[in-house]
C-alpha cells in the first residue's frame, strides 16, 4: 500500500442531502483500496448540467495535481432515451476516464458532462498528461476493465471467506446496482497503481459522443441560463464577459421567462455593489484565471438575489435551469 495519501474528491447523487448509508458504505470501500485515498464525498441532487458544473468547478481547484475526482450521475431511466453504438447501456450510462495533468477522472458518461469536457478541452484549458488537449475519453466498460485487472482487485479474502469464485464477483460487480459503490474506486485504484493504462481500455472522440447523444438527449441547459444557485442566493449563470459585451458602469435589461424584466447594472466584483442593490459581476465560479473565464451572477450586496421580490416583478424564487434574456442598454 502506498504511503502517499491522496485525495479522492466524489460527486455524487448518492450522497444527496448527506445520504448516511450510501456514504458510509462507499468510504469503507475506498478506504480497502490499495491506493491510500482520503475519500472526499460531495453531495450532488439529480441534475446533469449540476454535476457538469461541479466538475468543471472542481477541474479549475484541483489545478491538475495528483488526485482523483469522481462524479457519478447514474438515473437509469436515461437509458430510455438514449441508443448508442459506441457504449453500453444496458445498466446505465458508463463511465469513461481520462487524465487532467495528473488528475485522474472518472465520470458517468452523462451528455451534459461529455460537451462539458469537449468544450473546455477546445478552449486550451483542459490538457492530458502530455499537455495535450483531451480529445478523446477511455470507456469503463466493466467486464472489459475485470478482465485486464489482476484477480486481487475483485476477488478479495473476504469473497474467499464468504466461498465465492473469482467469476462469480466478476458478474456480481458487472450487475450491481451501486456501481458508483463496488466498481469506481476500484477502477481508480487499479489505474492509480499502474494495473490499467487508459490505452488499453476503448477510447472514443469527444466530438463523436456528444453528436451521438445531443441528437437523442438534448437537456443542455444554454449560456442564457441559471447553472448554480448557491447559499446565498448568487446566480451563477452560463455567460462570461465577452458574450455579452460586459463593460462595468453599463446597465443591462435581463428579461427571466414566466417572471419579467430588471434592470441590472455591471461592476467589477461584488465589494463594489451598492449594498441591497441588485446587479451584474463576473463572480467566483469559472475555469481558467482571467476575466472572461469567470462566469456572470445575478448578486445583490446583502440578500439573496434568486429569492428577492423586485418592484413591478413578481419574482418570489428562481430555479436552477430559469432561462432569461439579456442586453446592454447604455
């Protein structure tokens, strides 16, 4: 066992609202990997484009360092929608692999998180172990990765003690419903310790997957959008400066659907908002380091912005996924 510790971030539905018995049992699992983990869990509600944006938050803290961050999504009533001839479905979306830097991820193969990827690997920003643009992503499949993995993985001496066989915890693991549970971190550990190179595992193109499931499973939420509500009721939207013009001192008319219409003015960050006062900044959540990375908010200085009553709308509470309009009009 290696005595080097590292961290083993999970992004998972499972977890949602502090879940007791589905963290606990993952954490026991992790922690009987032969890489020495610091499970890390993080609560996650059943919602793509949220586990999309916690990923590519997650991608910009973890700055390529050595570690492994799960996302796991795995509502399998999607596989009602979804054919595909490059993965199989049979037991919910799969996992795919691939490496940021030093930064292993293994994630659900969910459509919102696959253009995610592509898109921030076309910015230049999300780079493999060799600097290189990720343009394609490994493909889990579980009897394939049982397959290339020495038995000790799997076949472990408490399935000895309990008379199992190496073939039948291979059909165990394949089948389960907890695959986020029995088969991630097992994957994680294997390529951890160097026992399953991604090259040896399928690889398909990002660009080939996203066509394949936009045009079957289209649930993107668009720039236009609110990705992320946090606790204090900040907005964090799909937008960064450069889509809309963004000039600080400039006031911007932002039209929510079933809502209505608010003025908003831009500043440069929030110290700089009038206290109650609603406006437009570039906020905290982004990937990359200048400006234009960072995603716009909705903010007021002092309340929250998504459940605030404005004069002449009748705005009690926005959601996550509330669409809106915007323009610049000064």
């Amino acid at each position: 066992m290696s005595f080097q510790t590292i961290p083993f971030i999970y992004i998972n539905d499972c977890f949602y609202h502090g879940e007791a018995n589905a963290t606990v049992r993952a954490a026991g699992r992790i922690a009987a990997c032969r890489t020495s983990f610091n499970f890390v869990p993080v609560s996650l509600r059943e919602e793509p484009n949220t586990l999309a944006f916690q990923l590519e938050e997650v991608l910009q803290t973890s700055q390529g360092e050595k570690m492994v961050i799960g996302a796991n999504l795995a509502s399998r009533d999607i596989i009602q929608h979804i054919k595909s001839n490059h993965l199989n479905i049979e037991n919910g979306l799969p996992f795919v692999a691939f490496w940021y830097m030093q930064t292993l991820v293994i994630t659900t193969a969910n459509p919102e998180v696959i253009r995610t990827i592509m898109n921030l690997s076309a910015s230049g920003a999300l780079v493999d172990q060799n600097n290189s643009p990720v343009s394609h992503i490994a493909v889990l499949e579980i009897a394939d990765v049982l397959n290339i993995i020495p038995s000790h993985y799997y076949y472990t001496n408490s399935a000895r003690i309990q008379g199992k066989t190496e073939e039948e915890m291979k059909n165990y693991i394949i089948h389960t419903q907890f695959r986020s549970m029995y088969f991630v971190p097992l994957a994680a550990d294997a390529i951890m310790q160097g026992d399953l190179p991604l090259e040896k595992l399928k690889n398909i193109p990002l660009a080939q997957l996203d066509s394949e499931f936009s045009s079957q499973y289209s649930k993107y939420w668009p720039k236009k959008s609110i990705h992320y509500i946090d606790n204090f009721g900040n907005c964090k939207t799909g937008l960064r400066a450069d889509d809309i013009n963004f000039v600080p001192g400039s006031k911007y008319e932002v039209s929510f659907e079933d809502f209505g219409t608010i003025e908003l003015t831009a500043y440069s960050r929030l110290t700089d908002v009038p206290s109650k006062q609603p406006a437009l900044i570039p906020g905290s959540s982004g990937f990359g380091y200048d400006r234009n990375s960072r995603r716009l908010e909705f903010v007021i200085n002092g309340e929250p912005f998504a459940s605030r009553v404005f004069s002449g709308m009748k705005l009690v509470s926005l959601e996550e996924g509330a669409r809106f309009e915007i323009r610049k009009i000064d």
